[in-house]
C-alpha cells in the first residue's frame, strides 16, 4: 500500500479488495504516530472510531468514498470531538454537532482519523495555536506550510490522510495547497454548505459570505471526487434544491483557452513565482493551448477591488466582536492610515446600507467574470506572492505589533497583509479557484498557482490541473516521509 497513493487510486484498491479499510486506516494511524511529532498536523485525533468505521467499511456498505481514510480541517464540527479554531476561550469545546460536510463524507463512506491544526479564529498564512502549537512544514520544518487548512496540505503531503477537506477565505485553501506541493480547490461561493464550523450549531447565514470549504488532496481527480460528494444546498433548501454541475468545457489540454494574469505593478511577487507563471504560459502555448496576457474589466482596477474585498472580510469576520474589541480593532486599523487599512475600517464601521452597496459591487464584478469567461475557459495566476516562508511569531489576540509584520521580496520589504491580494481575485465574486503545483524552487520548496474559472463550472479548472499533471507531473512527495 502506497501512502501518497491518490485517493482515487486507493479507492480503486479497496473495490479490488487488494487492501482493506482496516488495513489502509492502520497504515494512516502509523504514520501519523510516526511522523506527526514532528510535523504537528493532526492534532485532533479520533483513532478508535476511525478503526470501528473501517471494520464496518470491510463488512460492507455503500458509498463512493467507502473506506477511506480522511481527515478534516480543526474548525468543522464533528460531533463527540474538540472544535477550538486554535483559540484559548474555546479549549476544551467538544462539538455536539455534525457539519453537513461531514455528514456527507461520512455517508459517503469515509473514515475520519482526526481533524488538522489552523491558526487561530483560521486567520493566518501559518498554522499556529496557543492550544495546538505549531504545524510545520513537511518540505522545510523551519517554515510554515500555510494557512489556515496548513495542517490539511501538510498531512497530505507528508502521507498521514487520504483526503482533506478545509475552508478558505483568504487563500487558507490555496495558499496551504501551493506551500506544501499538494491541489486544493476553492469552490463556486454557493456550491456547497457554508455552515458547520467554530462551536456553533451548524446553522446557514446567508449574511456571511467569500467564506467557503474546499477539498485538497493529491490529485486533481481527487479533487472532483470529492467535489461530487461535498456539492449540495445547505441545510434547509436541500428540500428542493439540486446540484448538477456542468462538466469540464474541454476534455484535451490543448483545447483550453488560458488567459495570464497580467503582473501587478503596484505588488512584489517572487521572482521564481513570476517566472514559473512564465515558463508553463509558453509551455502550454508549445502544447497547442490558445494563450494570452488577459484580464476580466473587474480587475481593471485591482486596488479598488482589493479595497472591496477588505471591507467585506472586515465586516464578516468582524460581525460578532464584543464592543471593546470592536473598538481596539478599529484604532489598530486606523494607525496605517493607508487605503487597505482604511477599507478595513470601513467593513468594521460600516452600516447595514454600506454592506448592501457592497454586495452591490460584488454583483458588478460577476457580470465582468461573466463576459470574460466567454472567451476564456481558466485565468492562471499566483496562488500568493510569496513562497512558504520561515516561522512568523504572530500575537494573539491580533495588536499593533501584528502591523509590523513584513515580507521580503527580493530586495523590497513588504506588508504582509499584501499576501491578501492574489487570494482576494476570485473571492471577492466567488468565483471557483484551483490550486495546483507546478515545480520546485531554487531552495527545492514547492511552487504553486491558482487556475480561476467560471463560476459554477468548477470541473473545468480542476480538469485543467488535472490534465496539466498529465504534461508537467504532479504531486511529489517530501524526502523522509517513506
């Protein structure tokens, strides 16, 4: 049994009956008592219900995910196990609630091993807690292997799970994915339920929105795998409603139109990102793809739609502050007093009027991915501006020293908050978002970037990663993890 196996293809094992879920789930359990102590990934562990699940797998059942070995991100609910997100007031919270996406995996088949480690209240590039500690990078222990769903593309990584399922508002999806070698997709806004994380009963809000889970695993099939088990409406329209997603615009990699995101001028990438970017355009052009510098009108001016999208993650994540920390927070963000931070102010203050004008905006910005994806089937872009990165001490709670903190770029010395901007491209219209490697840099840390497609038609990005893997490869392992 190969650990790095993808999960299609452990799948394909167990319907063989080359390997059993017993055998496969004792596999996974070793390797995380072997190696997680190092790595720090699965920090919620649920090892004798993984082992009764997999006996009854073996014995029988329905269900395409039957028998696998998952894990999940630590902020989905999981009734009988701790949901904390990493902060202190909630140590020792113990779910009594399901989320529907695992009240779908699990009728689906799979076996939970355990939840992976974020930062706190999923707000970091790092996967650090004063309740969990650190995760670390399966590729480099001395660096972060993102966030917030770092634990999930470290444990893939490094062969302690089959399939991870985590969130992403701010790249914790693809930023983790393109850090630590492994795919990870940011769905459509509205193709799966966005209830079901941090200790509260698994209840829809409409009113929180960019916020959305995702799958992240070895391949790119994975990927659409579990795309089709977690797609669904959220609790409550699931009376009526249905998802039938389109399939993949092309079937042939050279058919796919792929437009380039243009470099931001205004914003310092590393230059082995920008050249990886680079080098796959002309490889794709060689490969007999239609390729091209482009961008939707929406992006005409990335400092206003970067600006919307401060404001809007402001007020969602900011919703249900206390008036004192509400208030610190907004002195903090004021102290900058540069246009981000000001639209971060903006999404703490604002009204109910305010949000809707946002929302508003938002609509604008669909009707302009709309018309570009009429031409274009994906846009590729960065997944994030930096490579993985050492460890950051970050204060908790977030204070003004958290305003201090940089990148370094080459020779330019950078905001760290600017990693936002890659992210931010297609959350802020929703728009679904692959993460997929594409090489190694120069210190052998992984390269990522992020394929944006049409909302809705999430098989097409997926299916253009998928097919690139085909060309260029695709998930490698880490050394030391045999």
């Amino acid at each position: 049994m190969n650990p790095f196996a993808s999960a299609t293809e452990l799948l394909a094992g167990l319907r063989a009956g080359k390997v059993t879920s017993s055998d496969l789930t004792d596999l996974y359990i070793r390797r995380i008592e072997r190696h997680d102590a190092r790595l720090n990934a699965v920090v919620v562990r649920d090892f004798e219900r993984a082992r009764q699940a997999a006996q009854a797998a073996d014995q029988g059942g329905a269900g395409v995910l039957r028998g696998l070995p998952i894990t999940l991100k630590e902020s989905f609910n999981v009734r009988g196990l701790a949901t904390t997100c990493g902060v202190p007031a909630w140590k020792g919270f113990v779910s009594k609630h399901d989320a529907p996406a695992w009240t779908r995996l699990r009728a689906a088949g799979a076996v939970l091993l355990g939840k992976t480690n974020v930062p706190p209240m999923l707000a970091d590039w790092q996967s650090a807690n004063p309740i969990h500690g650190r995760t670390v990078n399966p590729w480099d222990l001395g660096r972060t292997p993102g966030g917030s769903s770092g634990g999930s593309a470290a444990a893939l990584a490094a062969g302690l799970s089959a399939l991870e399922v985590g969130s992403d508002i701010g790249g914790s999806i693809r930023v983790p994915a393109a850090f630590c070698g492994v795919y990870g997709h940011r769905p459509s806004e509205t193709l799966l339920p966005r209830s079901g994380q941090f200790p509260v009963p698994p209840m829809p809000n409409a009113a929180t929105v960019m916020g959305v889970p995702g799958p992240l695993a070895r391949s790119a099939e994975d990927l659409e795998l579990a795309l089709g088990v977690l797609a669904g409406a959220e609790v409550g329209e699931d009376v009526a409603w249905r998802v039938e997603l389109p399939p993949a615009r092309r079937a042939r990699l050279a058919e796919f139109r792929v437009a380039i995101l243009p470099a931001i001028a205004w914003l310092a990438v590393d230059d082995q990102i920008a050249s990886a970017l680079e080098d796959l355009a002309a490889r794709l052009g060689r490969l007999g793809c239609t390729v091209k510098g482009a961008q939707p009108d929406a992006l005409g001016d990335v400092r206003a739609h970067h600006a919307l999208y401060r404001s809007l993650l402001s007020a969602v994540t900011g919703a249900f502050l206390d008036p004192d920390t509400r208030r610190r927070r907004i002195a903090m963000w004021r102290q900058p007093d540069d246009e981000f931070s000001r639209a971060a102010v903006r999404g703490l203050e604002g009204t109910a009027g305010d949000y809707i004008a946002w929302h508003r905006q938002r609509e604008q910005y669909r009707a302009a991915w709309r018309t570009f994806f009429r031409d274009w089937d994906v846009l590729l872009a960065p997944a994030m501006n930096v490579l993985a990165y050492p460890h950051v001490e970050r204060p908790w709670p977030e204070d003004e020293s958290d305003l201090s903190l940089t990148f370094t770029i080459g020779s330019r010395v950078v905001p760290y908050r600017d990693g936002l901007v890659y992210p931010a491209i297609p959350t802020v219209a929703g728009q679904p978002a692959t993460a997929l490697p594409v090489g190694r840099s120069r210190e052998g840390l992984p390269i990522g970037l992020q394929a944006i497609g049409p909302y809705l038609e999430d098989l097409t990005p997926i299916r253009f990663a998928a097919r690139l893997a085909g060309e260029i490869g695709g998930f490698r392992p880490p050394a030391g993890y045999e």
